[in-house]
C-alpha cells in the first residue's frame, strides 16, 4: 500500500479540505490517506477550536484514513520548523507523496532554496517582522514573491524535503474558494476559509457553516462548544502577572524585552483582544505574540521546544488505516504510541500531556489518559 500525507489542522474540516483530500488521492493513485494533524494548540499560537479527538473523528469520517498527531515541538512554532516536523514524520511514516493547499503551485521551490539568505546581519532589524525581511530577499534574489499563507508553508515544505534528502515527492494542489484569512462565508458558495467559519460559528450562524462544511463537521460544530483565546485569558494574565521578569525570559523565544512588555500589556488589559493591541509592535506580529502567549502558558523553555519529533501519535484509523499502520510499524524509526500512561507522559510526550491538560482544565474532558484511537469502520 501507498500512502499520500497531507498536513492541516482541520481547524475546523470543511470542504476546502475535502476538496484537497480527493485531489491528492486522484492525482498521486494513493491508497491510504494519512493526515498529519496539529494536536490541541496550532501553529498560529492558537487553540484548536475543537480538541483533537474531536476533529479527528470528523476528518475519519468525511474520507481521511488515518490520523497522526504533529508533536506540539513542531506544531507552535515558525513555519519552517513545523514543516520540518511535518516531513518528517510524513516520511517515518513511509509516504510517498506529501499534498498541500499552495496559492501557486506551480511555484519554483528549488530557485526559491538555492536563493535562500545565509547568516545576513541586515535581518537584525526591529522595524519589521523577520519573514517579510526574508521575503524581500527572496523576491530581489528570484523574482518570486513569496507572501501567501500557503505559498509560505508549501516552501517550508519543500526546503524542509530538500534538506531531509527528498524522501517525498511533492503534490502542491491549487487552494480553491476563499482566500485564507477572508472573513466572510460568501453566499452561493461551497468553500469558505476556517478563519469564515469560526467567525461564523462564534456568531451563531450555523446555517451559513452549513454549506461549506461536511456533515460530520457540523455534526461536532452542533455538538460541541468552541474554544477560544478568551477562555483562556485568565490563565495567561495570572501567569504573565505573577510571575517575576527574569522568569519569563526564560520562556522559549521570549527575546529582545519583550517580557516587559507582555507583563505591562497583562496589567493594563482587560480582554485578549485588548491585550494584544497593546503588545503588537511592527516587529512583532500577532502570530508571534500569540505563540509566545502559548509557550507561557505551557511553560516551554527552549529545551522543550528545539527537540525533534520523537514519536508516532496515532489519533485514529479506518480499516485502510489499520491495514498500513499494521504494513510499516515494524520499519518505524519512532515510537508508536497508541495509548498513553505515566511512562509514556515522561519518555515521549510531555509537552503534548501539558497542552492536553490546558484543554481539559476548560472542557472537562481528558485528552491524554484513558484516550485511544478512534476507529471507524467504513
């Protein structure tokens, strides 16, 4: 059997992706789908809006045939060491083909990798963020402008392919429908993006997620309430309120003052929206400012943090795959970890556990403990 990786949060699954999915398994011949999933915190800084056994079942269920966690080391953090964590475990995993969603995916990746800036000190600017500096070195370097969400991630890909040896073959995929970031669910249209549908959801316009959603998505958007960065606001304040400066700093990639920053802007602000209005500078972006958010709250440091992917998580399977997870788990270089106990929170999942654990302290529901895959038999 061959397996296809495609890697998303499904934050919520809609039919952008469903769209992506049979796409990939139509173009590559694919038998087994295997989707590589941001686990309860997302690469935004972000958390999930459903937990991940929840947006696990809906993606089994609209066609997805096997499900695997994207370690919380690689998941919140920036795009190119996701990607790298994402390749990686695409390839322990033995696929032959990764997919994604790219704005253009006729895009010359390997001119965009052979341009790439070494060690440059004119990046050492605080007037703005990193990546539109990398970005502009790369458009005057090749000509290619390099600025769409998915245009970004499907580099971070293919450099992060390239330089594991190119164990996958890529499959970038045409994004149809919505721009990323649109607000808005447009009438008369199937796709709209997940930031549309979240807006929608939180606003209890369900009827218009309901067009551009598969059913077993609505059936959890119905069922289930959404999390937010509200919900998790008074925890963060307490934390950045109490706790001393020098012990911030100690946060991973909390660099450049920017602790005192954060602990002004907590005192003062009474939401976190109000909050990050009062840390955003031109430097600092709100990605950013939401993924050191996320590292306070789980206590990263940058020994958590710089790790490579440890561990096969597995979320879910249908019989497909089963089939293939029974096919290769003999030639995996990492451990397949199908259920979780107090040894296996030390050894191999730690800062999943923590993430796991926030979630829980808002909805009640264990993440980690008394958890095994989902099985759907189709």
């Amino acid at each position: 059997m061959q397996a296809v990786g495609i890697v998303s949060d499904y934050n919520p699954f809609h039919n952008g992706h469903l769209y992506l999915l049979n796409q990939a398994k139509q173009v590559t011949g694919a038998d087994v789908s295997i989707a590589i999933m941001s686990g309860n915190w997302l690469q935004r800084g972000e958390p999930a809006a459903f937990d991940k056994w929840q947006r696990t079942r809906a993606a089994l269920l609209s066609g997805v045939d096997l499900v695997v966690e994207l370690p919380v080391v690689a998941a919140i953090q920036p795009s190119h060491i996701f990607s790298a964590g994402a390749v990686n475990l695409a390839a322990t995993l033995g696929c032959q083909w990764l997919a994604f969603g790219a704005e253009t995916p006729d895009m010359d990746y390997q001119r965009l990798i052979s341009n790439q800036p070494q060690k440059d000190p004119s990046f050492k600017q605080f007037n703005r963020p990193y990546a539109s500096i990398f970005q502009d070195y790369l458009f005057k370097k090749t000509g290619i402008r390099l600025n769409q969400p998915n245009d970004i991630l499907a580099f971070g890909y293919a450099n992060a392919n390239d330089e594991a040896g190119s164990p996958l073959k890529l499959v970038p995929i045409k994004r149809v429908g919505s721009p990323h970031d649109d607000p808005e669910i447009k009438a008369d249209s199937a796709f709209a993006s997940a930031s549309a549908i979240r807006r929608a959801i939180a606003n209890h316009s369900l009827q218009t997620v309901q067009e551009v959603v598969p059913k077993p998505s609505m059936a959890m958007i119905k069922q289930q309430p959404m999390l937010t960065w509200d919900d998790f606001w008074p925890w963060l304040r307490f934390e950045l309120v109490e706790n001393p400066v020098n012990q911030l700093h100690s946060i991973y990639q909390m660099s450049e003052g920017i602790e005192f920053r954060l602990k002004r802007a907590a005192i003062k602000a009474e939401s976190f929206t109000e909050f990050l209005h009062l840390v955003k500078t031109k430097r600092y972006t709100y990605t950013r400012i939401q993924r050191l958010c996320t590292y306070v709250l789980l206590h990263a440091s940058s020994h958590d943090m710089l790790q490579s992917v440890g561990d096969v998580r597995v979320l879910g399977f249908d019989a497909k795959g089963r089939a293939y997870l029974s096919q290769v788990k003999h030639d995996l270089t990492l451990p397949l970890i199908t259920k979780v106990n107090d040894q296996t929170v030390t050894d191999d999942i730690q800062m999943d556990f923590r993430s796991g654990m926030l979630i829980q302290m808002i909805t009640g529901v264990s993440q980690d403990f008394y958890r095994h895959p989902i099985i759907i038999e189709k």
